[in-house]
C-alpha cells in the first residue's frame, strides 16, 4: 500500500476497509489484481493491500472527502457506524462524493429500506438511498438483511434471545455472501447502474427457529422469548443508550414481526453464482464463534 498518488489515482475507492464487510471487499478486490482506494478514518489502520493507496476521511467531513475521492469513478460506501447523526454523515458524503466528480456510488443498504419501515435506522437508509437517486450520480443499492453472525451474539448468558419479533422470520445473510455480492457488481459498475438488490440468505427463520438451530449445533441450550414491547424496552433499559439507539435495537424485532425481514431473495446466487449460506452451515463451520 503506498500514500495517495495523485498521478494515476484508482478509479475504485472502497469505504469501511478497517471494518469487517468493507474489509472483506477490499482483500478479494486486491486478491483480483483489481486497483483501488481505501478510504479510512485512521490512516495507521488501513489494511496492507497490493494494489491499493489509502486516503483519511470520514463521512462528515466534506472537504477531506471530495480530496480523497478526486479521480474517483466508482464508490463503494459502506454504511457509517450507528450514531444520532448518520443520515447527516450519509448526506455529507454523498454531496462530496458528487462534487468530486465521482460517476457512481455503490451503496450498502437495508433490506426493505423505506420511509415508514418499523425498523428506524432502515428508514435513514431510505433517505440515504433517496439522497442518492437525486445526486445526479449513478447508484446500485445493496440491501442487506439481517447479519447472519450476530444471531447467536444476541443470545443472553441465560441462553435466552429476547425481543419483540413473534413469529416473524427474517432471511439473515453473512458478511461473506454481501462481501461477494458487492465484488460482482464493483468489478462491473454500468451493469448493476440503477439497480437494487435485496441481500438475503437462503432461508427465512423465525428466532425460535433459529433458537433451535443454535441449540443443535452448539450442544448449547438456547430458546426465544417473545418480549412484549413494554418488556423489551425494561429490558435493554439497564444500557442506559440513548433512546434513539433503543428505538433501534427493539425496531430490529417489531421489523420481524411485521414481516419486513421475510423473504429470499435469491440476489445473492444470482450476482455470485453460489447459493448463500444459511445459519446452519455458518455455524457448523464456525464452532466455537461466539
Ligand atoms: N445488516 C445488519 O444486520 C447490520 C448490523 C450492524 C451494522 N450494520 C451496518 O453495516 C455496516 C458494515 O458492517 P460491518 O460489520 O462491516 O461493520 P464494522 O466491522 O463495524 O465496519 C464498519 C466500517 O465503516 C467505517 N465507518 C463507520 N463509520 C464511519 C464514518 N462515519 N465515516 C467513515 N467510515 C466509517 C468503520 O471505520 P473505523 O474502523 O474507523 O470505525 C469501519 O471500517 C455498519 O457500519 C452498519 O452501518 C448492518
């Protein structure tokens, strides 16, 4: 990995290297021979990638944005950490990314992204999206449902999962089958301008049933506990996070009740050509995850 070389900048730049999905896209990218710019928030953490330079940003701020994202043709924008003011972040960085002249923003999304979506923070992902549509830059939105690898980290030391989800179910993808998806496209932009893709796994479980996955794989006694909404605001409130973040964290559930989860997708296996991993196989590859 060498500094920013303004000579010959990569028309690829790749946000959220640091991180875990973001990481995912750049190693298979540079494992591809494919140039590209990391753009991080700590310059001493970005990965060391053949192929890649690496520029300091972070989202809120524009002047160091449109700087590490001059050349730029293609932009790859994870989604920023949750924090009161993402969609403020999220807006930022896209008027920076159009002023600089970027052509075209891959967006990481979520699934069923909407205005009135009962899960919050799926709501400032369609106002993300909206901000993009009208940018003036081509887009291709990637909707990721649930992470496949949390559901056994939502698990208390009670071995109960507790939240407000009923007998919803949600098609819970992994990092590895998003990170795939998001290559197939980077690789060639103009074919996916425009398009979105709903990212899910192979299946849609319930918490139960994903409750007795985790049980049978991991020898662990685990079982679900329908919350109603009253107890899973009692329940989280020992955090003592912001009502924002609770909103969020309780609205991950009622979205599964709701149904907003549900659904496969089959976007997956067609943008990678392998079908998608299910929890099951996720955990019998991993044991001992959690
Ligand atoms: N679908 C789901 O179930 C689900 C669940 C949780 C989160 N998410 C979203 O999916 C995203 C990617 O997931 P992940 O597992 O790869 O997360 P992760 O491992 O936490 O990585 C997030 C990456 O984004 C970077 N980042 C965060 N905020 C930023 C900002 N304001 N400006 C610039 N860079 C920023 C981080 O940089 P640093 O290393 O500097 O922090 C890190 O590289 C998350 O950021 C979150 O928005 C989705």
């Amino acid at each position: 990995m060498s500094a920013v070389d303004d000579s010959q900048p990569p028309v690829l730049a790749v946000t959220g290297s640091t991180g875990w999905l973001g990481g995912l896209v750049a190693r298979d990218l540079a494992d591809r021979g494919v140039a590209q710019r990391l753009l991080v928030r700590d310059l001493s953490r970005a990965p060391e990638l053949s192929g890649a330079d690496a520029a300091q940003c972070s989202y809120g701020d524009a002047d160091a944005a449109r700087e590490a994202l001059a050349g730029v043709e293609t932009l790859f924008m994870v989604s920023a950490a949750e924090n009161e003011d993402r969609l403020g972040e999220h807006r930022a960085f896209v008027d920076a990314a159009a002023a600089a002249g970027v052509g075209h923003v891959v967006y990481v999304s979520f699934f069923g992204a909407a205005p009135d979506a009962t899960f919050t923070l799926a709501r400032d992902h369609a106002a993300t999206e909206e901000h993009l549509r009208t940018s003036g830059m081509r887009w291709t939105f990637l909707r990721d449902n649930l992470y496949l690898e949390f559901m056994d980290h939502m698990v208390g030391d009670d071995g109960v999962v507790r939240g407000p989800a009923g007998d919803g179910r949600a098609a819970v993808v992994s990092h590895d089958d998003i990170a795939r998806a998001a290559v197939a496209v980077l690789l060639d932009p103009a074919a996916h301008a425009g398009a979105t893709y709903e990212l899910t796994g192979p299946e849609a479980l319930s918490f139960g049933e994903m409750a007795d996955i985790i049980s049978e794989v991991t020898g662990r006694p685990v079982r679900f506990h329908d919350e109603t909404l009253e107890e899973a605001y009692a329940s989280r409130a020992v955090y003592g996070a912001p009502d924002w973040q609770v909103d969020a964290w309780v609205s991950t559930y009622t979205a599964v009740a709701a149904g907003e989860l549900d659904g496969v997708s089959g976007d997956v296996e067609r943008l990678t050509g392998r079908r998608p991993t299910s929890l099951r196989e996720y955990l019998e590859a991993h044991p001992g995850s959690r």
